[in-house]
C-alpha cells in the first residue's frame, strides 16, 4: 500500500534517463516517458495515456543515470478493463534485447498480477535481491484485465534508492601474462639504497 506521505520521498523519478525512454507496440512512442512522472503526478490525465497500438502487449524500457536500488513498482491503468492484468520485469536488458518475440520463453527477474489501480494506492514489492545495482528495466505487460483491446498505462512508478555507481565508465586495463622485467625494477636498479636484511 503506497497511500502514504512517505511514498514520493523515495521515488526513482530523478534517476530516470527519459530521453533514453522507449516502447514498443505503442500508438504514440512519445508518450513512454510521459507516464514516469513524480509520483505527486501520478493522478495527473493530462494528454493520452501510452496505449498500446495492435493488441495487449506492450513493452517499455527504462534506463537509468546511474544504478539504483528497486523497492516497489506501481502502475496506473486505463478504467474499463484496459489496465494491465500482468507485468514481466527484466533488470539490465539493453534496449530491444527483450522483444515480443522472446517476451514469452525468457525468464524475468519477477513479475507479478496486476490489479485496477485507478487511485495510484496500490504497489508491487520487488524481492530486492534481484533488484539491486539496476541500470535499466524493462517492463513486458502481456495482457489487459479484458483480455483483449489496447491497454492503457497512464503512470509508472518506482521507489527505491539511486546511487552514484555509473555503468558508462570505461576502464582500460592490461594484463601480463609474462612479466617483463625491465618494467619492474628494483630499489637498487633505480638508484635508490637498499634495505639490508
């Protein structure tokens, strides 16, 4: 139950990557960040919902700035039956390495059932073992509480912790596997007095 004060204080919306935002299957591909507002906004109606445009399925993938730590999700649906009955979740899945065309086989990190959350009071727990040191999520919702028809998502919520851990560092390193001696010299060959044991 997310209905308390406390909720917003530890949302992940300032860690989001929204211009990195994407989905498939959707009517207007710009509306995926729309729904990953703060989660004061979570009632908000303004504009359309991201809709899915061929059937149920829908696939949204978010990346993060820096790692973060995922607590709870919370998802506000369409009324009449369009909000999502299911949600499959993968952490750090590059962009469209999750397709509807695996979506199915592959094993996500959880998922859970979804039920009507018109209000923005319900929240799903992650088993926050699996959801720690995240730089992306992507989100599969297979079906509607229809069963048919496009779902509609007006609002996608995450709580946890961001941290300052940035996955886009590079590091450079080489290995020896026979060291060269005249990389490695000794106090005496550079000049330095040696210790007497």
């Amino acid at each position: 139950d997310c209905g308390g004060e406390d909720c917003g204080g530890s949302s992940l919306h300032g860690y989001i990557d929204h211009p990195k935002v994407t989905a498939l299957n959707v009517e207007d591909e710009t509306a995926a960040p729309r729904v990953l507002r703060p989660w004061d906004e979570r009632l908000t109606r303004e504009g359309e919902p991201l809709r899915s445009d061929d059937d149920s399925e829908l696939i949204l993938h978010i990346p993060f700035t820096s790692d973060v730590k995922v607590r709870g999700l919370m998802v506000i649906g369409g009324g009449s039956g369009k909000s999502p009955a299911r949600v499959k979740v993968w952490t750090n899945k590059a962009a469209g390495e999750i397709s509807f065309d695996n979506a199915a086989r592959r094993t996500p990190t959880q998922a859970w059932d979804l039920a009507e959350d018109l209000q923005g009071v319900l929240e799903y727990q992650t088993d926050l073992t699996k959801f720690q040191a995240v730089s992306s999520l992507t989100l599969f919702f297979p079906t509607n509480l229809a069963g048919s028809g496009a779902t509609e998502i007006w609002y996608v919520g995450l709580r946890g912790e961001g941290t300052v851990n940035r996955r886009d560092m590079i590091v450079t390193a080489v290995y020896e596997t026979r060291a060269m001696p005249q990389d490695h010299k000794t106090p005496a060959e550079d000049g330095a007095p040696a210790l007497g044991l």
